[in-house]
C-alpha cells in the first residue's frame, strides 16, 4: 500500500486544449469534453469588396530611348558708343547659357530654326552647329553706332552701350539607354534621371525624351516611344 501511494504522488497535473469549428452543428461536444463551454457566438468578418480596372504589364529592365538635345551660348562685347570715339566698357565681355525649352528644342530640330530671346532675331541653321554674329544692343550702320542706352548685366550698369554677341547654337538627336530599376537613362559619359524627362548638361545643353507610356487595346497593353 505505501509503494502504491507512493507512485501516486510523483504524477503531475496536466490540462489539455480542446478545439472545435464553433457554429458547426455536427460537433457532439460532449463527446470531446464535458466541461461546460460558454455561448459559440461566429464572428461575421466585415469584408469590402471593390471592382477596378487595373494594366498588367512588363517591360525589360533596360531599354534604348531617342532624345533630343539643344544649346545656345551667347558672347557679348559691350563698348561705349561716344560723338567723336567709340572706347572699351569696364567689363565688357561675358558670355551666358540660354535655357532652352523642350518645345523650342523641337523647332529647332524638325525645322532648324530658332529666334534669339528677347529680340526679333530668327537664325536659320544649315548644320545642327553653327555660330552668327549680331548688334544686341544699340545699332551698328555704315560705320556708325547709336547706343541702346543704359545696359544692366552681369552686375554692371554701362552707359552709352552697344553690344555685339558672338551666338553659338546646337543641337542633336540620338539614342539613350535606359535603366528601369535606377531611374537613369544615359547618354554615354553623362547620366540623367529617367523619370523627369529632361535634364541640362554643361557640355550636352538642355536634353529631353518622352518617357514610355502603356498603349493598350482591348486587354493587351503595351509600351511604346511617343
């Protein structure tokens, strides 16, 4: 009887989890358990549901864009135009970049013509580089000169002033590769951020593309140049 109680004591209290479907009208619960169990009460989730219409589609990760660059650099000689000589201005010679716009950069590509900003000036170009030279300010005419007046530039205000600009204009249309995954489209030593679709470079000029847009027909849609 002592060794008997003595097993007795070296056994452990269990518990055990028990779980059914609640709701479900085929469980005999007392066949599992006969612990009273609370109220089953389903829980009905909330669901939304929406209908939209929605484009599958798949690209490479790299691909070749055409694009189009142009540049206008303006070189000024500004002098002071006297009654009896004509004299240097302190100052007088400074250059400046024109920014140019895609819309221009597109005129001057499809039709080689471009009008110098802030003046009537229309250049027309024979090669997709050339310079041309013109009075900017005041008049030059059979070896005389009328000043334009005050000129304000470069943080200089001149007197008297006639200018003379030295202008260089270019442009080109060629290929770029582009690079999905980084954002990037490059044009050989320089790179730009793709999904802007322009950007300026010191030797290049102002550079735009158009950026891929999905065409689609019916349920096939596909990427292609605008």
């Amino acid at each position: 009887m002592f060794k008997f109680l003595l097993v007795l004591s070296c056994v452990g209290f269990s518990q055990a989890l028990v779980a059914f479907r609640c709701g479900d009208q085929t469980i005999n619960q007392t066949a599992i358990s006969l612990v009273h169990v609370p109220e089953c009460k389903p829980i009905t989730p909330n669901i939304t549901t929406e209908t939209v219409d929605v484009v599958i589609s798949q690209r490479s990760i790299q691909d070749s864009i055409d694009y189009i660059r142009c540049s206008m650099t303006l070189k000024h000689h500004v002098f002071r135009c006297g009654k009896l000589v004509d004299t240097e201005q302190d100052g007088g010679y400074y250059s400046e970049v024109v920014p140019i716009s895609k819309d221009t950069c597109k005129d001057l590509v499809e039709r080689q013509i471009i009008i110098l900003p802030g003046s009537n000036l229309m250049l027309n170009l024979k090669s997709n580089k050339e310079s041309f030279s013109a009075t900017t300010w005041g008049v030059i005419e059979e070896g005389s000169c009328t000043p334009g007046g005050t000129l304000h530039a470069k943080g200089h205000i001149w007197e008297n002033a006639v200018r003379n600009t030295e202008i260089e204009v270019e442009y080109h249309r060629g290929s770029g590769i582009v690079n999905y995954e980084n954002d990037e489209i490059n044009f050989g030593q320089t790179k730009c951020k793709y999904s802007k679709g322009k950007c300026y470079n010191v030797d290049l000029g102002d550079i735009f593309w158009d950026n891929l847009t999905p065409a689609c027909e019916d349920e096939i849609c596909y990427y292609d140049h605008n």
